[in-house]
C-alpha cells in the first residue's frame, strides 16, 4: 500500500474512531484510574483504545487495552485470556506477555507488558528506504516460528500484519539503522514479539466470517468459503511482499477489484472455492471459469488489467521471490505448509 493510500485509510479510520467514540473508554495522561496512571494514548484499535500506564501496585509500565463497552466485547477479552493460559513460559520470547485484566468504568480491559515499535512505525520511519533482506528474514522467522507455537496449542492468529509485531525496546531505532536499512552484513537478531489475538480462531475448525485486515486478507476469506489456519500463511506472504517491495502490489479498498487483482496477478482461483463461496456479490462476476473485469465500469476494468502479473516485478533476493509465490498460491491446499517454511533457502542463507 503506497503513502498516498495509508494516508486515506488513515484519515477514513480517524473519522471510524470519532464515530465510535461513545462507546470507547477515554482515559486522559496524568488521571489514576483503578490503580493504574495513564502516561500517553496509542492509536485506537477497531474495538478498543489502549494506553501507556504506569502500574502502581507492581511498580512496572503495562499496556491497558481498553474494550468497547458491552457483554460481546467482555466475552472477547475472556476469549483472550483463554488463549494465553495455552502458552508455556518460554512462549513469551515471542509472544507479547498478558498480566491480567481489570473493569474501568464498565469497560473490561487487558494488562500487557509493554514492549517497543511496531514494524509499521518502522516502515514509516524509513521509508522511502526498504528493510535489509538479513531484516526481512529476521521478521518472518518470528512470525513462523510464532505461527508454529500457536499451531501446537490448537490457534491460529487470524491478523498477521506489520501493527502486530513489535521489535526489541531497547533498540534506539536512529541509533542502529545499520541493523534494518543500508548495506547488508553480518546477520543482527532482533528481538520481537507478536500482539493482539483478540481474533484468534481454534485450528479445529472452518470458517465462513469476515476476518484479518484486508490488505492481508486470504482469497478464501474474501469469498466466504470455508477458511482455516492456511489464511495465516497467506498473510506471511503478504508481509514478505510488502516487506521486499514496500507495498502489497494487489491491493484495492474495493474488495471485488482486489480479488480480481490477485486474479491477474497470480493465477486463476480454484473451481472448489467458487462452488463453495456464498458471497452472491463476489460470485456473480465469475463467469467461464474466471472473475471477468469485462462486467466492471471501464475505470475498474483498466485498474485491474494495470496491473503487471507478480512474476514480473523485480526483487533483489531470488531465493526470497520464490517464498513469496509457493506463499502466495491462491488454493490454500498448494500454499508451503507452515511447517516446511523455515526449511526454505531464504532461511538457510548466511
């Protein structure tokens, strides 16, 4: 996703975040509330606000994720702490660390350590510069290897993105821009760690709903089939991309002309997806045995077909481009398995 597009999510989120703003719980920097000192304010999330606290009782900084008020949302937050009692101790190198949780002004809240920047702040902060491959690998490996924790108690994550990882807090990032942009050298492990499973799912099931962040939404979970954990593996290949390149090439705000993008892009979806899909919007477009952009309005038309095919960009890492195309299949069934990631070349280079 380009500057220019970031920048009009942003704004339309801003405009979501004020619409919603009765049902959010206002904490103000300096106030006391429930033994816990607020210091600053994070970007709002969809359904909570969370804050920089100074834990009195314990003598520590936390986060305190602050849910919309009502019943479903408490319900949430429960869900979450459920999901934390399957982690062992050492889990929590990798996995943010959750303290508990409290009531504040009929708002149920979460307790989390507090830990350093996102990856998103840090592609802002560099940008137009693009990430190390020694980098890129470094974040992966974090993610698979979260990924694979998460597989052995039974979840999946549901939300890969760059606003859920989180680097190392004692890395000054103006002090050691050696360690993420710039020449490559000797391979720097950095510290990170995975937030925010408020929409976890059990690897037991399928499902049909509506779930991850649409720039790194899997196809199957645009057109309601039945989806599992192999959508997790899609978003990697979609942070890998965006990671490489700087932007996730296939992306559009308009759900039909982005999964008509990946269409063009990458390949034709699977019969069994269309047969299974009850999304009648999506479906209706799917005509002999591909979505036709000759049904759209000749501007929609000229954005999908724009489009050069994925095989066609340039990376500077082959053994990186191949991960991404066995990441980035559009059957969920051919996608690498989760398991067999790290074994990748990309992994086994110095």
């Amino acid at each position: 996703m380009d500057s220019a597009s970031k920048r009009q999510a942003s704004s339309f989120f801003r405009f979501f975040v004020h619409s919603m703003s009765g049902r959010r719980l206002i904490l103000k920097p300096g106030q006391v509330y429930g033994g816990f000192r607020v210091i600053s304010e994070y970007e709002p999330g969809g359904s909570s606000n969370a804050y920089k606290c100074y834990d009195m009782k314990n003598s520590r900084n936390v986060v305190l994720k602050a849910l919309f008020k009502g019943e479903i949302y408490e319900k949430s937050g429960q869900e979450e702490i459920r999901a934390f009692k399957l982690f062992e101790t050492n889990d929590f190198e990798i996995i943010i660390k959750l303290y508990g949780s409290t009531m504040i002004n009929g708002h149920f809240c979460l307790i989390y350590e507090q830990y350093g920047r996102n990856i998103y702040n840090l592609v802002e902060f560099f940008r137009p510069l693009l990430f190390r491959t020694s980098f890129i690998r470094s974040i992966i490996k974090v993610v698979v290897n979260g990924c694979l924790i998460m597989k052995r108690v039974g979840i999946f994550h549901t939300d890969i993105k760059p606003e859920n990882l989180l680097i190392d807090p004692m890395i000054d990032i103006s002090e050691n821009r050696n360690t993420f942009v710039g020449t490559e050298q000797d391979n720097q492990s950095v510290k990170m760690k995975i937030i925010d499973f408020t929409s976890y799912e059990e690897s037991k099931y399928w499902f049909r709903h509506t779930s991850s962040t649409k720039l790194y939404r899997a196809p199957e979970i645009f057109l309601h089939s039945r989806w599992g954990q192999e959508a997790d593996i899609w978003s990697i290949g979609c942070l890998l991309i965006e990671l490489i390149l700087g932007k996730i090439p296939f992306y559009d705000h308009n759900p039909l002309l982005m999964v008509m993008k990946i269409q063009h892009m990458i390949g034709k979806f699977p019969e069994y997806l269309i047969d299974d899909s009850i999304c009648v919007d999506l479906v209706k477009y799917y005509r002999s045995g591909f979505f036709d952009p000759g049904l759209l309005d000749d501007d929609d038309c000229q954005r999908v077909m724009s489009c050069p095919p994925l095989y066609s960009y340039s990376f500077s890492d082959d053994k990186a481009a191949d991960l991404v195309f066995k990441l980035l299949r559009i059957d969920p069934r051919d996608r690498l398995p989760l398991d067999q990631i790290l074994e990748h070349d990309f992994f086994l280079q110095s």
